[in-house]
C-alpha cells in the first residue's frame, strides 16, 4: 500500500504536466512528522502556512503528514484530558502550559480548550494514511479537521463517529471501511515511522525537500529561510 500511494502521487504529477497545469516554479515538498494531540504540531502547521502563502508565487508546494506517537499505550477508550495532564505534569505546571497555550492560540486566531478526553491516535493516523492515497490535498484538509476538533472543539479523535465526520468534511473516500478493517493503514504506518520518524525524538517535525530539517513549531521566517535553502 505504501509503494502504491507514491506511485500515485508520481502518476498524479505526470497528468498535471502532460495537461499543462503545473506551475513553472520549484516545487517544494514538507513531510511532517506529526500527532494529532500535539498542540505545538498545530502551532507549526499553521506557521507553515503563513510561510507557503508569502511564497506562493516563487514556490509550489506539497505538504504530506506522517505519524508519531506521543503515548504509544494510550487507552483507545480516551481518558479525561485534563485530569490526564493534571497527573502527568502537576496541576501546576499543567495550568501554566494550558495558559501559554491559549495565548498562542489565540494569537493564531484559534480559541484553545482543555476539555473533553485524550487517548490513542491510531485510528487517525490510520485515516491519515487513507487521505493520503487520496492526495495531499485531503490529507491536509483532514489533519485540519482533526486538530481543530481535538484543541478547539473538545471533541475525542478516537472516537469511530468523530473521525468519520472529519473525514467526511475532508472528502476522504472509503473511511468506514478502513476504519473497520484493524489493519488498513497499518503497513503505512510502520513504513513511515521508519523512513520519517527515524531519529525523531519529537514532534513536529519537518523535513523540506528531503534535505532541510526544522524541528518544532517555528516562526514563519524560519520556514521561508529553509524554502531558499532547501532549492539552493
């Protein structure tokens, strides 16, 4: 499956270019080695953004996602997020996380909430896979869905119906049905944590053009800096 959905990207790109439909500017391709509980994964996504729209009419972009398990033994169940943080960094420091982070947010234009419940990311990396086979284009628009429900909406992304909505607002083809096969997606995963996630150590994590490596959420101009370096 994994070697299928590259081959699909490379028939995609030969249509484009035989229909005269390509832009004539470097093309940039970011892999992002990402999980979806990750707020910092969404502070950089939406940084990357900013970056690619100010350098839209230099480079054409693709953005494809990879997984990364924060809490591999994360209850599929989902647990209270809060009370969740609260044990594992103290209430304390929880609260000064949860401070900081809403002001990010905020600064984003995104209101950040605390609520709801916290668990495995399997399934949404698995549905990520299938989006992927499907462009990036879906693939984005369905990590888009997927973090503005986990940090803004309080919604629980191991939920079946959660991620069929998602994938459903992202126009992902096939959802049920790969979410209710255990093991669709799961060849694409082990390939990509081993082609992607192999000396990552935390999340995001983005690699540009295959030879520029940024890791956390940085600032715009980090990001357009490594554009120019990365087709140097």
């Amino acid at each position: 499956m994994f070697i299928g959905r590259q081959n699909k990207q490379l028939s995609t790109f030969a249509r484009n270019l035989m229909a005269g439909t390509l832009p004539m500017k470097p093309l940039i391709r970011v892999d992002i080695t990402s999980d979806t509980v990750c707020p910092w994964c969404f502070v950089g996504k939406r940084n990357l953004e900013k970056a690619m729209d100010a350098s839209k009419d230099k480079f054409a972009f693709e953005v494809w996602w990879h997984p990364f398990f924060l809490n591999p033994n994360a209850d599929t169940k989902g647990v209270d997020k809060l009370e969740y943080y609260n044990n594992k960094f103290g209430k304390e420091r929880a609260a000064a996380i949860t401070e900081r982070m809403t002001k990010v947010f905020h600064d984003l234009g995104l209101n950040f909430k605390i609520g709801g419940l916290t668990g495995s990311t399997l399934d949404s990396h698995r549905l990520i896979a299938l989006a992927g086979q499907q462009g990036s284009e879906k693939q984005n628009m369905l990590v888009e869905e997927l973090f503005l429900n986990y940090f803004t909406q309080e919604k629980y992304i191991g939920d079946r119906q959660i991620l069929l909505e998602a994938g459903r607002k992202a126009q992902v083809e096939g959802a049920e049905a790969w979410l209710n096969d255990p093991n669709a997606g799961m060849e694409e995963i082990r390939q990509d944590l081993k082609q992607y996630g192999k000396g990552v150590t935390g999340v995001p994590d983005f690699l540009i053009n295959g030879k520029q490596r940024l890791s956390g959420a940085q600032p715009p101009d980090s990001f357009l800096k490594a554009f120019e370096l990365a087709v140097a």
